[in-house]
C-alpha cells in the first residue's frame, strides 16, 4: 500500500458496491451528494465511492460509511427534471478513507491508494480456470447475467481485475460485497469468490426444479378448470342438464335413500358440501369421496331373520347340517325363541371352543341358515395390529374401516350372523392389540354405539349374532373370555365319526369327485378301518382326506375303463389306496409290564394317550428324565419320587435303596414337547412298578396330580381324554375324585363302555393299578410300633402317619 494521499469529494451509495474496473450508472439524489458530483465535474472529474453500513440513513455520519471503497472517474452526467442526477462512472482502483474533512457542503475525504500485487502464479492460473467454468455454468443458470459476460471474462489475465469483475456481476448480498472489496490479496478474493459461486449454484437449482413444479401444476390446474368450464358450457347449450345428472346430485339422492341416523346424515351432507368446494382431482376430494361412499353402502335398517321364527324348521336345519353337538344346537334354538318373544333382543356373543375338525366354523352357517340372516366371516389368525378391527384414520393414505366395518358392508344387513374365526390365534405387538379393541365389539352393552376410527360415527352392533371360534381358551385375554358365553365341542367318538362319514363325507366326496354310488361304495367296515389305522384325530378332516383320496383313485379307474366301472373295496386291500396305515388298530398296550403306564394327555387337538416307561440300573441314585418334558411335568416326576422314597417301606424296598440304583424315566415321542401335572400318579405308578418289579395292568389308564403326602388332585380335560381311551378300547380309566362331576358331560356311549375309578389317594391308586396286590395294612401297623418309642420326657410328639385309606 502506498502513502500517496489525496482529497477528493465522497459519494456515499447504498445497496451497492463500486469495484475497480466496474462501469455503472448511479442515480444521485441527495443534496451533499449532487454538490460532491458537481465540485468533481469542476475539477479533475475524479470522486471517491464508498457504500453506507445501513441503506436506509439518509443523512450518514462518517461511522456509517465503509472506510474501504474505490476511486472512480466520471464518464457521463445527465440532470434530470425531478433535481436528481443520472451519472455513469468507472471504477479506477481501491481506496481507504484517512479521514474526514470539515466541510458542511458535502463529503470530502482524505484517501490513500491501495496497490494490489497483480503477479500471475500457476495457483492463481488453475484458480481463475476453475471459476470462469464455474462462472460459466451460473452465467447460465442465472438469467439476469448477460451472456456477452462469459467473453468479457474470459480475456482477462490479471487476477486482481479477474477478481474484481466476477464479483461485480454476482448477485451477492452488499455485506457480502463490501468484504470482497475489503480482500486485498487476489488469491484470498478468488478462493472466496469460487466458494459463494459453489452455494449460489445450488440455490438457483433448487430454485429451477421448485420453479418447474409449480409450472407444471399451474397448468394442470388451468386446464382443468378450463376442459370443467367446457363441459358445463356444452351441457347447457344441449339443454341435457337433467340427464348429465352430476355425481352431488346422485350423492344427495343416495344419502336419502339410506336413511341413516340424523347425526350420521349431518355428517354426509357436511363432507358432501366439502366435495363440492374442491377440484375433483385433488387428493382430498379422493379421500372425502371414498368416506361418502362408505356411509353409502353401510347397512343402517334391519335385515330379514327377525320377524318369522319356526323352532322346528331351524333344529332340522341344524340336525341335517351336523351330527351331535347337542348343547349348542340347544342353545342357537333357546336364542330363537327369545328373539320370537322380544323385539328388540341384544345378540349372544358365543364362543365355540374345541379341537380342529368339530365343525366350528361350518356351524356358523348352519346358525345363519336356521336363523334367516346374512352370514359374514373374518378370520382372526396373525392378526396383531388394532387398526384392522377399528380401522385407520383418514389422514393416512389409503385408510380403509375395520374388518368388523367391512363385514357389516359384506352382509348389508344390521343383523347378520358374524363369525370371528380363529380369536385364539391374534397377538400383539407396537401396533396396539386387536383383543382390547374387540372389547367394545363384543360387549353387548357397548357395542351399540361402536366407533370406527374411519367413520368417525357410532355405528350400532347391537343386533348382530356374533360367534367366535377358538382351539384353546388359555390364549384369550380374561376380559374378552368374559364377555362371551363359552361353549366346548367335544372330539367324535368312533360311532359318532361313522355316522359323520357315511351320512355327511361320502355323499359330498363323491358329489365332488363326479362319482356315483355305483362307481365307488364306502360302506362301514371300510369307514371303520380308515377311522382305526389311518386317523387319530379328535375331529374328522383327516378322515374326509382319506375319503377324498379313495375317490381320486376311483375316479382315474373310471376314467380309464369307462363310467360303469365298479371299484370293489374291502378293508384288507385298503393298502393299494392309501398306503401302509399310520395307526395299528388297537394301540392300548398288549401285556401288563414291569416299569410301563399308561396315562392321557390333553392337546389342543383332543386328548392322547401316554405311555410313561422307567427302568432301574445299578448306580448311586441319579434320577434322569427325558422325553422333552417341560418344568410342570419334572416337578411332578420329583414330587412322585419323593413319594416313593417316603413310603419305601411300606413297598418292601431297602431303605437306602436310592442310593444303589439309577432311575431313567422316559416319555415316548420325544420330540414331542409334554408338560402340565396331570400325568403325577401315573409316573408314580410306574416308579412303583420298576423298584418293585410288579406289572401294571395294560387295561387301565390313569390321570391325576400327585402330593408328596399322597393326595390325588383334581385335573384339565377330562372328556377328551375319556375319548382318547375309548378310540383305543381301554375300558379302565382312574380319575381324581373331584373329576367325578365332569363324567355326565361325557357322551352316554362312551360312559356305558368305561369304568370311571374315583380315587382320593394313591393307596387307591395302588389298589387297582398292579397285577399283583400290596399289602400295604401290615406296614401300617409296623408304622405305629416304631412309633412308640418317640416319647421322651414329658413332651409327646406325634408319630408321622402316611395318608393311606
């Protein structure tokens, strides 16, 4: 920087910065500044230009004006009318201000000159290159920059004036500017200058797609509006306003016609005089539309099924639809004659409990049919999200009403027979639980005003005849279980699958199938060895897949050898049809045996029969069980053992015989997981049988829970498992005592051709399980001989009695 300093007439500008080399028209207007213009014309037409910190002072002090700014020669002055001053200058070199000279007339300053370092290094060249292609690409992009810029630039050599002349045509902020002009150093100005290049590009890009969506919109919009004004005007020329009926007109008609609610009516007509204010495109007319139609095609009057009820037809209709299951067809017929008696009667909520294949789900529309109503079903199973009963609300795309909405629109009657399959099947998860939404659904008390989160307006479930189905209880929440009236369906008995099969499977397998009765004969020692060594099941799905392969195999012979063709079947060449059969027909044991018992099962899929097998070896009193048992069952295996050792004894057993021997207790099918205690006398049967040696009766099977003490509990399941023994002919089974009021609700047949034992302890159990008699009396006595000697002193202790009876 130099010390030449001059004194030169000042031009303070504001919302611009003069660079050197700049050429730009000024408009003067200020009283100080017109003076400035005219002592420089007088002189030497040189003036000194710096811009003011704050554009909006008119009459600023020396602190409001920038210290740094540049000489400039006055090309052009032009006066115009109004007093101001039109004036053309050039930027000639940076300056800074020394200071301020006394005079009132106008800003005079003292300047010194700034010498900037034009020298051109191989940095600066690469630097200038990049941004005059940087520069290029915004000269582009930005329309307000003349093309004729890109040439200017492109001639120039020093970096200084390189400099100077990007910044002039940028369209920078003043501050932004003003700290250019306040870089000396090129090299600092052109690093400065690329990198606000860099951000300016990628706002005007923004800029240029935003522009473009908007562009794109507008014209969408316009020619819409302008094709709707169209077809209106058209209309009306052909004066066929009333037969181009608009879609609000056929809207209003239909809302009318529905006969909603008058709260659910002011709803419509509300979101229907909304529909009219949009373009018909818009996403919300799309929504708002789709809500209407909802509303529409609801069901909001009753039904048929209310008014004629005959009690004999609808049990006909439930008899010739399915065999037994007596206590429900009693109970759809009692709901019968109530609605008969009452008019507006609030509907049942049933819940059908029982193993796959009863028939739970084809007796719901058995039900419909007896009833006279629409029949609807949803399936529950994997259902783990609560919008899918109470439905999405409308802000999200593509909502939809809940399964209970969408069945009632299905059935398009307010009192149909709903079935909710599978409602042991639901879960849970971060999207809510569809269990506790299905309590409002199936509380009689608060279903008569539902709330769908789609419709937004009660919706009246009040009427409906809702069944649910379920496999298992213990998977249903305890207040959902409480709302519903429960019902079990027991497994089929052999005669009972016999009767299903020849009045029911085999008409419809051959009906199926394309056969007749001539074709192919099913009689009954056929169903009987299918139902024996093919399917062991509680329901009958396998059975009629038995049966639907004995017809595909009919079928492709009458196919082959022409449609009289007869198959002969007998039961021993059911092999050449079905294969190797799966089950032997007698599956109960064929000896009494050292070590084996037999107990029962309760699955989910009706009861089974277990064989619980243990053996001694010479050891040092290790116990191992196996087999996949689960905790509840290892309890009970130890609580049976400690049994055992208790009363040792009385068994005839040394007293320390558990420390000489190993105990294996193994369940068959161990991949199979078993647990629950159900299985406790048993395993202390065959405890007892394997450290004594005496057989266990194969006639008899058992079930209860075993105490330390000796006791027999009470246990689960009784019925299916009183039908798991009868499938096998065992004509023994030993039950709890408390059990002994669940034995009625067996079938009748199979209670003629089972003994039910009751028993209170496991001296009864002892009693009718062995081959061989214990006499377990005279231990009792040697019991109470050595407990004599226990008194000591004064003090009596009582003598320890084992609970025999």
């Amino acid at each position: 920087m130099s010390a030449e300093r001059l004194v030169l007439p000042l031009v303070p500008l504001r919302d611009i910065v003069v660079f050197p080399f700049m050429v730009i028209p000024l408009f003067v207007g200020r009283e100080k500044s017109v003076r400035a213009l005219e002592k420089a014309m007088a002189e030497q037409k040189s003036i000194f230009l710096s811009a003011q910190r704050h554009a909006n002072t008119n009459d600023p002090k020396p602190s409001d004006i920038y210290e740094t700014g540049t000489f400039a020669n006055i090309l052009q002055i032009l006066k115009l009318t109004d007093g101001t001053m039109k004036v053309l200058v050039e930027g000639m070199q940076r300056g800074r201000i020394i200071g301020f000279e006394d005079n009132p007339n106008y800003y005079e300053v003292e300047v010194a000159r700034i010498e900037e370092n034009s020298q051109v290094t191989p940095e600066l060249k690469a630097l200038m290159r990049s941004i005059e292609g940087q520069f290029e690409q915004y000269a582009k992009l930005n329309q307000k920059i003349p093309l004729e810029s890109i040439t200017a630039i492109s001639n120039i050599t020093e970096p200084n004036r390189f400099a100077d002349t990007i910044a002039a045509y940028m369209m920078f902020q003043t501050n932004e500017k003003q700290e250019l002009l306040d870089t000396f150093s090129p090299e600092d100005r052109l690093n400065k200058i690329i990198t606000s290049l860099k951000s300016e590009m990628e706002i005007l890009k923004i800029e240029k797609r935003v522009h473009g969506r908007v562009r794109k919109q507008m014209e969408r919009s316009q020619k819409e509006f302008y094709l709707n004004e169209q077809m209106k005007a058209i209309q009306k020329e052909l004066g066929k306003r009333d037969e181009f009926k608009s879609d609000f007109d056929e809207l209003e008609a239909k809302i009318k016609k529905a006969k909603m609610p008058k709260d659910v009516n002011e709803k419509a007509n509300k979101e229907l005089r909304r529909l009219e204010g949009m373009q018909p495109m818009s996403a919300e007319a799309t929504v708002v539309r789709n809500y209407i139609d909802w509303l529409i095609d609801l069901p909001w009057k009753k039904g048929p099924g209310s008014d004629k009820i005959n009690l004999k037809q609808a049990q006909k209709i439930l008899d010739d639809d399915h065999y037994g299951l007596e206590k429900v067809k009693e109970r759809i017929v009692e709901h019968l004659a109530v609605m008969k008696l009452v008019k507006n009667m609030k509907g049942p909520i049933l819940c059908l409990v029982g193993p796959p294949g009863v028939g739970k789900t084809s007796l719901g529309k058995s039900i419909a049919s007896a009833t006279g109503r629409k029949f609807v079903r949803i399936s529950l199973g994997g259902v783990r999200d609560e919008a899918e009963i109470r439905g999405h609300r409308r802000t999200y795309i593509g909502a939809l009403p809940g399964k209970i909405i969408q069945g009632m629109k299905k059935a398009g009657t307010l009192n149909p027979v709903f079935l909710l399959d599978e409602v042991d099947k639901m879960s849970m998860d971060f999207r809510g639980d569809p269990s506790s939404a299905l309590l409002e659904v199936l509380d009689p008390e608060q279903n008569r005003n539902f709330n769908d989160h789609f419709l937004e307006v009660d919706y009246d479930l009040s009427q409906v005849l809702f069944i649910c189905t379920a496999n298992v209880l213990h998977t249903i929440p305890q207040p959902l279980q409480d709302r519903m009236e429960i019902i079990r369906l027991l497994g089929y008995t052999e005669e009972e699958k016999l009767s299903i099969a020849s009045k029911f499977l085999v008409p419809k397998k051959l009906k199926e199938h394309g056969l007749t009765t001539r074709n192919l004969k099913i009689g009954k020692t056929i169903l009987q060895a299918i139902i024996q060594e093919y399917t062991r099941e509680a329901g009958v799905r396998s059975l009629e897949r038995e049966i639907g392969t004995l017809c595909r195999k009919a079928a492709t012979r009458v196919v082959e050898k022409g449609k009289k063709t007869v198959v002969d079947l007998k039961p021993s060449g059911l092999d050449k049809y079905l294969g190797v059969p799966k089950f032997s027909k007698d599956a109960e044991r064929k000896k009494s045996e050292v070590g084996v018992a037999t107990g029962l099962a309760w699955t989910e899929f009706g009861g089974e029969l277990l064989n619980i097998e243990v053996i001694t070896t010479p050891g040092t009193g290790k116990v191992s069980l196996t087999g996949k048992l689960g905790d509840v069952m290892k309890e009970s295996a130890q609580a049976a053992l400690s049994y055992v050792r208790q009363r040792s004894a009385e068994f005839g057993l040394a007293k320390n015989f558990y420390q000489k021997v190993d105990l294996h207790l193994h369940i068959p099918e161990g991949a199979i997981p078993k647990d629950g205690p159900s299985a406790g006398i048993t395993i202390a049967v065959a405890i007892i049988s394997a450290l004594t040696g005496n057989p266990v009766r194969r006639d008899i099977t058992m079930t209860g829970e075993v105490t330390l003490t000796g006791k027999v509990l009470p246990i689960g399941g009784l019925k299916e498992k009183a039908l798991a023994a009868h499938r096998v002919k065992i004509t023994n089974i030993i039950i709890p005592k408390d059990n002994q009021k669940d034995v009625p609700e067996i079938p009748e047949n199979v209670r003629k051709k089972i003994k039910f034992i009751a028993v209170g302890s496991m001296d009864e159990v002892i009693k009718h399980s062995f081959e061989k008699k214990f006499s377990l009396k005279k231990t009792k006595k040697a019991a109470k001989k050595t407990a004599k000697p226990r008194k000591t002193g004064t003090t009596r202790r009582r003598p320890s009695v084992s609970h025999l009876n």
